[in-house]
C-alpha cells in the first residue's frame, strides 16, 4: 500500500464517518442493506470545492481532510488516472469513471436536462444503473447538477440469521487458501479480484469447493507503476449481533482499518451469502448532519467559481445524489474474488471458518492507493 497520504486519508475518514452513519441509520430499519461509493463522494465534493470560495472552500477542504486545495487536485488526478483507469485492455478489471460538464437549460427544458443527465449516468455505468435524478429535482432554484458514476465489474447455502432473530437461505460455501485476520471480536476475509477465471464446480458433489488461493498477475510478472489491485474486505463480527460494536471499532480511524486488513494467508473455510445491495440516497441532509453546512446555505453558501461569469447571485447546493449497486454471486460480483481452482477430496484439513451467516461490513478497496472505492453493510442478503 502507497504511503500515507492526508488526503488520502481524509477520504478513507470520510468512508468510514459514513459507514459509520449509515449503520447508526441502519439500528432503526429492519434488514436494510446498503452500498455506496466513497471515492465518487470524495470526488463529486472534490468538483464542488473546485468552484467554492471563502468560507465555504474552507469547510468543504476540511471535511473532505485536505490540507489544500491543490492537494486535494493532484489526489483527484491520482485517483482519475490510475486507481480509476481501466485495466481490462491489459487483463484488469473493468472500470468505469466518469464527469463532465454541459450546458442545460433547467429553466427552459427541465424535462430534455434530466434526460440528458440520466443518460449520461446510464452510459457511465454500463446500464447497471438507470437515472439519478428525476424532474422534481429541478425547481426555480437548480443552478447545477454535479454528477460523477463509478462502475465497477472484477470477475471473479445455509442459514443466514436476521438481526431481529429470523433467517433466510442464501450461501455459497468454499475451501481456500485466503488473506485473513482475526481479531478481538471479528474477522477480516480478503476476497482479491483477479483479470480472469471463473469458479468451477464442486468435486464429487461436495457442498463446498477447494482452492489454493487467489490468481493474481503480480504473482508471475512485477506490478507496473500503474498497476492496481482491488479487493474486497468483509468484516465479519464474532457475534451476530455483534455488527454496530464492530462498525465503532473499525471506523474510529483510518490508522486502524489500514492495521487490520489481512497480511497472513490461511486455510479458510468460507460461508458467504450471495447478495445484492442498492443504495439510491438523496445525502444532502445527511451531510449537514455530518457538519458539511455551508455549500447548501442560500445566504452563506459560494460556489460563484462553477460560473465562467458572476452575476453576484447566491449559488449552492441543493440535492446531492448517489446511487451504488453491488452484486455477489457464484460467479464473482459486479462492482468479487477470483480464484484459482485446484480440485481435491479426503477428510477436512486444519482451517479457520469464516461463516458469515450474520450481519456483516464489507469494502472494496484498490490496495496500492489504499483508496476505498465501494462500503456497504448487509443485514438481509435476500433483500435489495
């Protein structure tokens, strides 16, 4: 992993604040599972703080943990070119980032504006997702729409125990050698991506099937300076309903989540649930309550910079929009590990079990960066 970095860090706080929220959030709503990208936050407020002045600037710089405004450029541009690139020409996996700028008239032609957004979303995401906005996003007010899209795809069943005590069916059960840490009170299972393979079917008919670790090109030919490596991280508590203690422990600073990620490979056996989380989240009023207040104030707020002229109006936010989508299944998830499969049989060896038949956390994070690209928690894998 690169070494540390502030704004780097200020993104991954940022990630795990809103973990953190979001499970606080999640306490109250039976089985409600959610998805979201950090780094397309971190990177639409990044937009917006480009184009802020005075105070306004100053307090998006400090939620967002940059120092300074062109510190928080060149990380905007580190993550752009190369933890966002798309690998899939050289065998990664398949990446998709996207912003812009166009001129709409939201006055005139709300309905053409929206349609043209929503477009460009469904493009960007390769029609995983379908609209971010709707024609009552657009009032008298609407100045602007900031929108950025992340789209992700790396190639790559028991009881599962709901926290208000009732359970489903929906796993995938795997023997592997994998990246694992297991600490006071949860477990942490790396599930790496690879460019290519596909998991095989179990031997002899078997619940469960042999692997002898992750396929990963860095094992036959160097990392290039570009190179990225993306993985999924799932935090799994000791207790079932042990979720929200973890969720305070991992979140209380990025020193410590980056201190708990695997480093030693063990046997593992694993019990995951296949799952699908969507999140669409109007974060507006939730990033008040994190402190983020001035780009939505009509009488404080400036972001007269967007504009190429100033005719001295107010200029703020007033919806900010973010819409995720993961998928995990057999087959590897869509925004999942890749294996290496080596077939064996006889009685079962020393492992470690990593059964996730309870509430759980996950990241997907490109490691060399150490940014956190997708989070999200699953309370129910049968639940969307």
């Amino acid at each position: 992993m690169a070494a540390a970095d502030p704004v780097r860090d200020g993104q991954t706080a940022l990630a795990l604040r809103l973990v953190k929220h979001l499970a606080a959030a999640d306490a109250d709503a039976a089985a409600k599972n959610v998805a979201f990208s950090p780094v397309s936050i971190h990177a639409g407020l990044a937009l917006v703080a480009a184009g802020a002045g005075g105070a306004t600037r100053a307090q998006l710089l400090n939620f967002l943990g940059a120092p300074t405004a062109d510190g928080l450029a060149a990380f905007g541009r580190l993550v752009a070119d190369r933890v966002l690139a798309d690998k899939v020409g050289s065998g990664g996996p398949r990446v998709l980032f996207g912003g812009g700028t166009r001129t709409v008239s939201f006055t005139d032609e709300p309905e053409e504006a929206v349609e043209t957004i929503n477009r460009w979303v469904k493009k960007a995401t390769n029609n995983l997702i379908d609209s971010m906005i709707s024609r009552s996003d657009i009032t008298a007010d609407t100045d602007l729409v900031l929108a950025n899209a992340v789209y992700f795809k790396g190639r790559s069943s028991g009881e599962f125990h709901r926290l208000d005590g009732s359970h489903v069916r929906a796993f995938m059960y795997e023997l592997k050698t994998m990246s694992i840490s297991c600490m006071d009170g949860f477990k942490v299972l790396k599930l790496p991506y690879g460019p290519d393979g596909e998991y095989e079917p179990a031997p002899g008919g078997l619940p469960y099937k042999i692997h002898r670790g992750p396929r990963a090109t860095s094992v036959k030919t160097p990392l290039g300076e570009d190179a990225t490596q993306f993985s999924m991280f799932v935090f799994l508590p000791d207790e079932r309903d042990g979720m929200a203690t973890m969720v305070d422990v991992i979140t209380a600073a990025p020193g410590y989540l980056y201190s708990v990620l695997p480093t030693e490979t063990k046997l593992v056996q694993i019990n995951l649930p296949k799952f699908e989380v969507s999140l669409d989240w109007d974060l507006g009023s939730d990033l008040r309550r994190l402190g983020l207040t001035l780009p939505f104030s009509r009488k404080a707020g400036d972001l007269r910079g967007m504009y190429k002229k100033d005719d001295g109006r107010p200029t703020f936010l007033t919806k900010v929009a973010h819409k995720a989508i993961i998928k995990v299944n057999e087959e590897g998830t869509e925004a999942a590990a890749v294996m290496t499969a080596l077939r064996g049989g006889g009685p079962m060896p020393d492992h470690v079990e990593f059964v996730a038949d309870h509430p759980f956390t996950f990241i997907i994070m490109e490691e060399r960066s150490g940014v956190i690209v997708f989070a999200g928690h699953v309370l129910d894998p049968t639940c969307k």
